[in-house]
C-alpha cells in the first residue's frame, strides 16, 4: 500500500514547492538555533533570506561525518537538551561514536517515514512483523518498531539472535513481514534445515532487508531459500535511521523519500552535482527535521538516480543499491566499521604499532567473520607464550568493546602483511555479497 | 651466571624454521639447544647458540622478531630421579619453572638442562646453595 499518498505520488511541481517551503524555513531555523551551522552558512556567505526554492541549495555547505566528529556530542543539534527525547548512536570513524537525538516531532517523522518503508515493502494494517534487527542504540530495531506502531502492525520485536526461536515464534504467531539484516535471513534458512524445517513453507512472505549491502544474487537466493519477496530498505542513522528510502514489490530502485529527504548525487570530487542516472555520493538535506537536522550531508554512499515515475504509481525518485563507498568503511553484520577504530585500539594498546589488516570473510551461509591480523613487534615480543596471548587477547577485547561485534586476532611476523606504496592493504573482503 | 637465549616469533607457516636454520647456519652461528613452543596460529622458537650477538643481529637484519632472554643452564644426573631431585628443590624454594629444554651436548655424564625462571636470580641463589652446578656462558661457547 502506499502510506502516503499525498508525498509519495505527488506531481513533481508539487513536490518542488513542498520542498521550498521547507527549506525556506529550515535555514533560518538551522541559522538561528545552532551556532556550529550559523559559523558555516557566514562563512559560505548564505544568509537565511538568500534561500527562496530548494534550488537555493546548491549554495549551502556541505555536512561531512567528520563535522560530526569534531562536534560530538551535540554541537550540530538546533535544540536544547530538554527538547531530545531518544538517542542514537553509530559507529564514528575513531573515538567518538556518531551521535544522533530525536525530538518528539523527529519520532513522529520517523513513524512516518518508516510506515511509508513498511507500506512500500507490501505491508497493510493488521499484518504481523517481526522485527529482528537488534533493538538498542543501533538504530534498526526501534526504527521499524515506530513504523509498525504507525502503521498500525502487530509487532514480534525479537531483536536479532537466537535463530531457534526467531523460528519458532515466526511459526507461532503466523508473521507474514520479516525485518533484519539479509545475511542473518540467509543464515536462519540454513538454520531451519538444520532443524529439520522447510524454509520454502515459511510464514514469512515479505523479507525487509538492508543495513548492510546485499545483492541481486542475495536477493534471489532469499527469495528461493524462503519463497518470499525480499526488499531492500535504506537509511543511516544520521539521516533518522533506516527510512529513507525502500523498494517496491517491482525491485526497480528504491524510492527515496525526497519530500523530507532531499536528494543530490554529488561528484565527491567537485562537489557538483552529476547528472541524472550517474553514479554520485549520495547527499541528503533532512528538510524537517528539529534535533539534528542536517544540511547537504555527504552519506559517502555511491549511488545513481532516477526520477520517471514507478510503475507502483509513485513520483518519488530511485536511488540504486549502494554501488560502493566514498571511504573505506564495510558492514559486518550490520555494523559499520571503519578501519580507522582498529587502528585507534592498535595504537592506544602500548607497544603495538598499527601494521595490521582486516581480513572479513562468509563461509556459505553462515554470518561474516572478522579476523584482525596484527603484526607483531619486538616491543611487546616475549619469550612465553602466555604474555603473547594475553596481548593478543587484549587487543581482541578492546577491538570488540569498540565495533561491538566479534572478532578474531591473530598475531603475524612483521613484514608479512601486504603493503601497497607503502601503505598496508587495510582490507580484504572475500565476502561474495 | 646467566647464559642467553634467543626467542623468535614464528607464524606456523611451512619452511619458517628452516628459514631461521639456515640463515644462522650459513652464517656459522651453531645451535647448542633449542626448543619450540607453539600455539594454533604461531610459535616462539627459543635457541641457545655460540655467538648470540651475531644470531639476534642477522635475525633481526632478515625481519624476524627475536630477543634476548636470560635463562639457566645447569647439570643434571643423567639417572632416574635426577631432574626430579633438582625440580624437589626448586619447588621447596618457591621458584617456578617457566620452561625447560636441553642440550644437545654435555660436559661430563651428566645432562645439560635450560632453565627460564620467573624470577632468575632468586632461582640462582636457590641452585647455588645447594651445589648444583650452574653453566656459564662461556662453558658453552667452548661446547
């Protein structure tokens, strides 16, 4: 169903004069409540009455991951504390996460935008999810938990993990929607015929997947494995979490919900915008947002775009699926790590020097797997055994406090690890996604 | 009277001991006493040599981690009970034997044994007193 007719199938003029309003008022807005933006628009030399049409947004300033960074923890938010009623954090690239609030409005955004990703995957009211990305600071769990409140679904919030029961309950309560991560829904139909289910008679019809990039042969192998429609939703929590854009049932892009998310694909190079159907990093204006409303904010997401109307009757452009990244973070069962964190642990762990490499792999249906080679030094080389394994654990303990997720360390001989013009090749992904 | 030895890292990787064999061979450092350790991913070879200083540098010029480690050498009767007599005392002292290895060579009839203590001088001063003997550096080089 299409939750919003409204925006979502608006003629284009419409939708222009929609996105004007609002950022005749977002600027002045941005300008006047948060210091950090205020400093930038001068300094740009765009004062709030210089904005008259969202073409005016060409002359603004670009928002980059490192300006979240440098204003960590709320320098780019345009309200008071008092006003934020949730956080959200994610994976920065070193120290800090990245920090995200909501205020009460920025929750019913939310609710919105995700009932349209739930709308648009096939979901009507009175159908049941269930909802298997993990709940908690990352984004995932709590963002399709505000659609389907919205929406009006019966909600199974099982969180990620514990794939027994995950199945069991999918059973039990006849869920008809799943949402989670598409290689956890790879894994669990390896999972059922461990457990001697038929996946192919699954309850599950339509699969939400994203948070990680995937596929077309992902896609279709799902799709065989459990008989379902499989979609791909994306979002990042900078932005407001998963909700910014989600695929029809004709898997032909995904449509971006450009009336509160303004799209540009950028030229990361020259800052200007490529042309229609090019391949561009993904920036996006949060037209309405009040907490933490961003302008021009780069994903570092290479993507193309589209804007002829969908089949499904919808006016709203389509972004590709993610064809590769401006900077060299990956996604490991949905998180996002940045060589960059590691190399921070490496070097904050005395006598450890940060020559070391990534190597994430996925054996055939199962859940990826980190290994972080680290080359050891005659600084912290010890004759016994056991100070190399406590050192080696050490490292493990600290890296996981930080991505959040497993991983395995194995110390190497110096020199062993490849380098590339002097620089170490930080990653090697054999996963085939 | 402490002797040295050297540790190096090693990946379990086909060829690596080779490798640190023949380089310290074709350099004419010869191998008094060695011992490896290893764990499922890599392991600490520990050699006792003849010219230590040369070892560690040419190991070290060739990209092997390798350091210097004090260790104790001492004689044990090559007869059942020997070693036992000799970890009887140890362990009535408190010392705690690290690890142990042994020579290739020996003096006399009885057994040369590597010693690494935790805590080396006190386990001297142990051995000392009760008149085991102690290798020193240059009995080896005379091996």
């Amino acid at each position: 169903m299409i939750w919003r007719e409204d925006v979502e199938c608006a003629a284009p003029a419409d939708l222009k004069e929609l996105q004007s309003g609002y950022l005749k008022k977002l600027i002045p807005y941005i300008y006047h409540n948060c210091p950090v933006y205020k400093q930038k628009l001068d300094k740009a030399g765009v004062t709030p009455d210089r904005i008259k049409s969202i073409d005016d947004i060409r002359r603004l300033p670009f928002t980059t991951k490192e300006d979240m960074r440098d204003h960590y923890p709320f320098g780019l938010f345009s309200v008071g504390q008092d006003h934020i009623r949730e956080i959200h954090v994610s994976s920065g690239t070193t120290g800090n996460p990245t920090l995200v609030g909501y205020t009460k409005d920025d929750l019913k955004l939310w609710g919105d935008v995700m009932a349209r990703v739930l709308g648009c995957a096939g979901a009507v009211p009175g159908d049941t999810i269930q909802i298997a990305y993990g709940y908690g600071l990352f984004t995932g769990g709590l963002g399709f938990h505000y659609g389907a409140l919205e929406m009006g679904l019966r909600i199974i919030p099982t969180s990620s993990g514990q794939t027994a029961r995950q199945l069991k309950l999918m059973q039990d309560f006849n869920a008809r929607i799943i949402a989670c991560t598409p290689s956890y829904a790879l894994y669990m139909a390896e999972e059922a015929k461990e457990l001697g289910y038929d996946p192919t008679q699954g309850n599950w019809k339509i699969g939400i997947f994203g948070a990680e990039p995937w596929s077309e042969a992902m896609r279709q192998e799902i799709e065989s494995a459990w008989n379902m429609l499989a979609t791909d939703v994306y979002g990042l929590s900078e932005i407001i979490g998963p909700g910014v854009a989600q695929e029809c049932h004709h898997k032909d892009g995904l449509h971006i919900f450009s009336d509160v998310f303004y799209p540009e694909i950028i030229d990361p190079k020259t800052g200007a915008p490529v042309p229609e159907g090019e391949d561009g990093e993904l920036t996006i204006t949060t037209l309405t947002k009040q907490g933490i409303p961003l302008i021009r904010y780069g994903t570092r997401d290479i993507v193309s775009m589209r804007l002829d109307k969908c089949r499904c009757g919808r006016t709203s452009p389509r972004i590709s699926k993610i064809k590769g990244r401006t900077d060299d973070m990956i996604v490991v069962r949905g998180i996002n790590v940045f060589p960059s964190q590691i190399e921070h642990v490496l070097v904050g762990i005395e006598g450890t020097q940060p020559h070391y490499q990534i190597i994430v792999d996925r054996q055939a249906h199962k859940l990826d797997e980190v290994e972080v080679k680290v080359e050891v030094e005659q600084r912290f080389f010890s004759d016994e055994i056991k100070r190399l394994n406590e050192i080696r654990d050490k490292i493990r303990k600290e890296i996981e406090n930080v991505l959040s997720i497993g991983v395995k360390v194995t110390l190497v001989e110096p020199k062993t690890i490849e380098r590339s013009m002097g620089k170490s090749k930080r990653i090697i992904d054999k996963r085939a996604l | 009277m402490k002797i040295t030895q050297i540790s190096i890292f090693l990946e379990n990787r086909k060829g690596r001991l080779y490798d640190v064999c023949s380089l310290l061979g074709t350099n004419h450092v010869n191998i008094r006493a060695l011992t490896i350790a290893e764990t499922e991913s890599f392991g600490v070879l520990r050699i006792v040599v003849d010219k230590s200083d040369l070892a560690i540098q040419l190991l070290r010029d060739h990209h092997f981690v390798a350091n210097f480690t004090d260790v104790v050498a001492i004689e044990v009767p090559d007869q059942p009970g020997g070693l036992a007599s000799i970890l009887k005392i140890l362990a009535d002292n408190d010392v705690n034997v690290e690890y142990m290895y042994g020579f290739v060579e020996k003096f006399s009839d009885k057994a040369l044994l590597v010693m690494r203590f935790e805590d080396t001088e006190f386990a001297q001063q142990v051995l000392a007193k009760n008149n085991i003997r102690i290798v020193a550096e240059k009995d080896i080089e005379g091996l």
